[in-house]
C-alpha cells in the first residue's frame, strides 16, 4: 500500500488517482446491502420534499469502518458522504 501512497514520482502523488479510496468505498458499499436503485429513488424523494437522507449505521462492529468512504459508481452516488442537499 505504501507504493500505492507514494506513486512513482519524485514526490507523493494523490491517493485517487490509482482508485484506492474507490475500492475500500465500493468494498463498504458491498458490505451495507444497500440498493443502489433503491437509494437513487429515496434520494430524489428526500430532495424533492427538501428533507435530508440520513443513513444509519447499526451494530458496534460496522459503527468501526471507515463509512465516509462509502462508494457506488452510480452516477447519482458516487462518494455517498460529498453528496449535500
């Protein structure tokens, strides 16, 4: 992973460009059962009614993961936690 964090360069180079952040997003996503079709739809209901969308996370042992990273390559979800209002 180091290689990975540090690039090929001189200096660091982005972790995002080698889709790392992608990968641990989409692994978490695969590990919460959501829907993608699902989530798109109650997104556009909750803008809709201008209302927020809160996911909640349950059980100690998931509370522990990195959920910020939450990914979908659904161009409506992306990175779940950059999605504002």
């Amino acid at each position: 992973m180091s290689r990975l964090l540090e690039g090929y360069g001189p200096g660091p180079s982005p972790v995002t460009g080698h889709g790392l952040l992608e990968r641990i997003g989409g692994s978490r996503w695969q590990a919460s059962g959501l829907g993608a079709k699902r989530l798109v739809a109650a997104l556009g209901e909750a803008r809709a009614d201008e209302i927020p969308l809160r996911l909640e996370v349950s059980g100690p042992d998931h509370q522990q993961l990195p959920w910020e990273l939450l990914f979908h390559e659904h161009e409506q979800l992306r990175f779940l936690a950059r999605r504002g209002g």
